[in-house]
C-alpha cells in the first residue's frame, strides 16, 4: 500500500538545509496498522505529513498504491489525498463553528458530493463512532474524547484506504485514549484499513501491529 525508497526531505532554515527525514525505505502492507514512534524533532509528523501528500519531499520515491506521489501539483495533490488518505490530528482540527455533522461532511463536499447524500453520510458516520445523538453540537459543546471520534468519522467519511493519525490520543486521558484506540482497532479489522499512528505511548504502540522507531530522520527499527 505504501512504498518508500531513499527518500531525503530537508527544510531550509535561515538559508539553510536541515534534513529531517533521510534515506528512508519502508513497505506498508494492505491493511497493516503500524506505530510510529521517536522523540521528539525525530521527523514522525514530518514522515506523516510526506504520506498524507501535505507535503513534498527532496529526493527519492513514494507510492501510495500504485500511485507515484512525487511533484504534484496543488489541484492533484488535494484530488489524491481526498480520495486515498483519511488524517487524524492530536489537536482535532476541527471548524469550531460548524456542527459536528458539518465537520465530518466537510471532506465530502470537497469530492463534489450533494448536500442530502452528504449529510447522510456524515450522520451514517457519527453513529458508527458512537455520536449519533451528537450531530448537531458544535466542538466546543463535545469533549476532548468526543472531538477526537468526530475527527476520525470525519477521516473516514470518503472511505480512505489509509488513515494516518499524528499522536490522536496525545490530549486525551488513558481511559479516553484505549476508547479512540478500539475505535482505531475496528476501522483496521472492519473495514481493512490501513492505518499509520504517531504515538508516544507504549500502550498505544503494543496494540498495533508494528512499529517503526525513527531516531533523527532515519528508522532505526
Ligand atoms: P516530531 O513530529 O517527531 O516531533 P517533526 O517532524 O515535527 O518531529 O520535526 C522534525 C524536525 O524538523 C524538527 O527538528 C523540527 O524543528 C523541524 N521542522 C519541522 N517542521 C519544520 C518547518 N516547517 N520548517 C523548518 N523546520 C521544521
Ligand atoms: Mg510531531
């Protein structure tokens, strides 16, 4: 599903190249759950960014199934990542003044879908992460917990084969944390999805089915 090969990814800072994420190779697997761990500054949301298409990188090649990710433009990439990648933030990211059937329609709208089937959708969703009842508040009127399940409806409202989370449990409280876990853990068995975790928690990390352990841009394991 995913295929890395010597891939270099470098910002410039102050007219110069600080390479964060260097000659990295990795395979993925169809269906595959996977941990990303490092400390901090190691190139995780970085290397998360690089497959969720929000960023480029330098040298190198990305598949993301068959396709060849590389030097796209703004158009193709936002068509490739609303149609293959679901994305799961630790801060939620959502619209603060959209409710929360808004928020998970949103991706939906973006595909060019109509308004009744978006919102179906979007309801279909929020049951299936528990919020049925909950359609109609806004962010602010849900808790952390809460937000993170409509955050992750949201990222799989267009069906992705891969969902990629950057430390989702990171905010929340360890019994909120195991809630959006088995929530993560079904959309891998359910529905097959790929999916790519950013955590600090060994807990988190023990449940998936690898993980992948960065040290300065490079994977060490
Ligand atoms: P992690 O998620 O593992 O904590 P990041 O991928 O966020 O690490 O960052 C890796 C390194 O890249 C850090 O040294 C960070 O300071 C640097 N970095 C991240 N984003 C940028 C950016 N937009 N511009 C310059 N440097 C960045
Ligand atoms: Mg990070």
């Amino acid at each position: 599903m995913i295929r890395i090969r010597q891939l270099n990814k470098s910002y410039q800072v102050g007219g110069r190249p600080l390479h964060v994420l260097s000659d990295l190779h990795l395979d993925v697997e169809e269906g595959e759950f996977v941990a990303i761990m490092g400390s901090s500054g190691s190139g995780k949301s970085t290397l998360l960014n690089v497959l969720g298409i929000l960023d480029a990188y330098d040298s190198g090649t990305y598949h993301l199934g068959e396709t060849l990710v590389k030097d796209l433009n703004e158009a193709d990439a936002a068509r490739y990542r609303n149609r293959y990648v679901g994305f799961v933030f630790q801060s939620f990211h959502l619209l603060p003044f959209k409710s929360a059937t808004e928020n998970v329609a949103l991706p939906l709208y973006y595909a060019g879908v109509g308004r009744r089937q978006r919102t179906e959708r979007a309801n279909e969703l929020l049951e299936r992460v528990g919020l049925a009842d909950r359609g109609h508040h806004l962010p602010s009127q849900l808790s952390g917990g809460q937000k993170q399940r409509v955050a992750i409806a949201r990222a799989l409202v267009t069906r992705p084969r891969v969902v990629l989370a950057d430390e989702p449990t990171g905010a929340l409280d360890s019994t909120t944390s195991d809630e959006i876990m088995e929530l993560l853990l079904d959309v891998n068995h359910s529905d097959g999805a790929t999916i790519l975790i950013v955590t600090h928690e060994g807990e988190v990390a023990r449940r998936t089915d690898r993980t992948v352990l960065l040290h300065d841009g490079r994977i060490v394991s």
